[in-house]
C-alpha cells in the first residue's frame, strides 16, 4: 500500500516591481562599460588581465623613453619622433591587441548562443552593435591616445614650444581616432564571422597583415620600376597605409612609403573617403551579421 503523503500549498503572494524602469539607454550603457571593461581584462580572471595590461605597458614604455631622451639631451626643443608617427611605429602591437580582444568582445557570445538573450531584453540589434563597437573602438583609443598624452607631458615639462607641442599633439590625437575607429570595425567584423575565438584571432591578424605587406611589396616595386605615381594609390587597399595616407595628407605626418612623397591633398580625400566608407560598411556588415544571430 501507498504511503500517504501531503501536498501544501504556500501562497507566498506576488509583488509587482515599483522601481524605476531603467529602458534601453540603460542597458546600452551596461553593455558598453562591460565590454570596455572586458577588452583590458577588468571583471575577468586574472590570466585574462595578463595580455592586454602587458600589450597597453609595452605601448607606453617607447614613449616614456622617447621622453626621457628629449628631457636629457641639451639643446633638445622637440621630441624626436612625432605625434602622428608613433601609431604606424608601434602598429605590431596595436594589431596583436585587436587580434586578441575583437574576438573576445563578440566571439564568446556567438559560440554560446547568448546573442538571443541580449534581444529577449529591452535591448534591441542596433544598441548591441552600437555597444559593442564602441567599446572596442575606445578600448583601442585608449591605447593609442595613451603613448601621446605622456609625450605631450613630457614636452611641456621639458618646456618644449607649448603652441608646436599642443597642434602636434591634436593632430596624432585625430590620426589614433581614426584609426580606432577603422580597426575596431574591421577587427569586429572578422571576428564575427566565426564562433571561434582562434579563428577569430587568425582572421584579425590576417587582414592587418597581408593587404600592408601585398601593398608595401607592390608600392616598393612601383618605385624601384620608376613609376611612383601609382604609390599613392595602392595605399589605398591597407587599412596601415590608408591611415598613413589620411594624416600624411591633412595632419603633416610624415609618410612611410617608398620615396617619401606622401599623399597629395586631392588623393587625401580619396583615402578619407575610402575609410569613412569602411567604417560604414563595417557597422553595417555587423548589423547584418547580428540580424542572423539573433534569431
């Protein structure tokens, strides 16, 4: 025979929520200070703090050097590397730094199917992509703006012309702007194609690494063969040398490529163009990515 047993009932009532509706613009912000927060490895483990604090350290020593230099040197009245020349000096490293964080920032959704929980929320696909970008183009901002603020210190403690040193300073502030915005989205969109966090990594460094050395090796030939004319142009199809041809242009950098020349004022609206246009399409190739993933 069945042993008796007793159900109860607890009437533990119910309790709507009576505090503020916090919306969208809440969770937009939340979800953009946590991915900032995530790409230097804050509110994470500390082996995911090891990579992106030793990358942003090794960033910022050239420059504290560079000062050091330009603070002992008698006579000295101007650092010996400009503003807009230290993001393209130091490009190796801000590449690793896409390569390792792009991923991280949308990878580990995509591979654990959460993408569709932000959506069950008040948060909708453009706030996402909005959050996510943004996050990743400060992150980078930050370590590239970082390198030059200490040098702009460092010049006006060196009592360096305050009015030569502040116009170079915004100028190299303009150029890392730019290029954080430009490698943000491209870093995101490759990263977004896979789940894969290793894959991801491969296609960020792949896309940074074989379009500048295809044009490097290309614009070397053109000016070797005589014909230096199409140098400034092939610049045009690496996100490198796109930025190197922007502030060449318009910011009085000094260019890298072969010869010297730099890039006119009338191609510089070209390149100018040419990555408005891809940070365009890279917002755009990751509302079309996140319209597929979130369902």
């Amino acid at each position: 025979m069945a042993p008796e047993t007793s159900t109860q009932i607890h009437n533990i009532g119910y309790r709507s929520y009576e505090g503020a509706r916090l919306g969208r613009a809440y969770a937009r912000k939340s979800l953009y200070s946590q991915s900032l927060r995530g790409a230097y490895g804050l509110g994470r483990s500390a082996k995911s703090k090891v990579l992106p604090m030793i990358l942003f350290a090794v960033m910022c020593v050239p420059a504290l050097i560079i000062v050091a230099v330009a603070i002992a040197v008698p006579g000295s009245t101007e650092l010996p590397i400009k503003y807009t020349t230290y993001a393209l000096t130091t490009q190796v490293i801000i590449g690793l730094y896409l390569a390792s964080q792009a991923p991280q920032t949308v990878s580990r959704d995509l591979r654990f199917k959460t993408v569709p929980l932000y959506f069950s929320r008040p948060i909708e696909r453009v706030d996402y992509v909005v959050a996510k970008y943004a996050a990743m183009a400060s992150a980078l901002f930050v370590l590239t703006a970082t390198p030059l603020l200490i040098m702009y210190i460092g010049s006006l403690l060196a009592k360096f012309d305050f009015g030569d040193q502040t116009k170079g300073f915004g100028q190299g502030i303009v150029s890392v702007l730019l290029l954080s915005l430009l490698f943000a989205g491209l870093g995101l969109v490759m990263a977004a194609l896979t789940p894969r966090r290793g894959f991801g990594v491969a296609a960020v460094i792949a896309m940074l690494l074989i379009p500048y050395g295809a044009v490097s090796t290309v614009q070397a030939v053109a000016y070797g063969t005589g014909k230096a004319g199409a140098i400034e142009w092939l610049g045009l199809f690496s996100p490198i040398t796109l930025i190197d041809g922007v502030q060449t242009a318009f910011l009085g950098a000094t260019t890298a490529f072969p010869g010297g020349e730099g890039v006119s004022a009338g191609v510089g609206v070209v390149y100018l163009l040419v990555v408005l246009a891809l940070i365009a399409g890279s917002y755009a190739a990751l509302m079309a990515r996140y319209r597929k993933a979130g369902l």
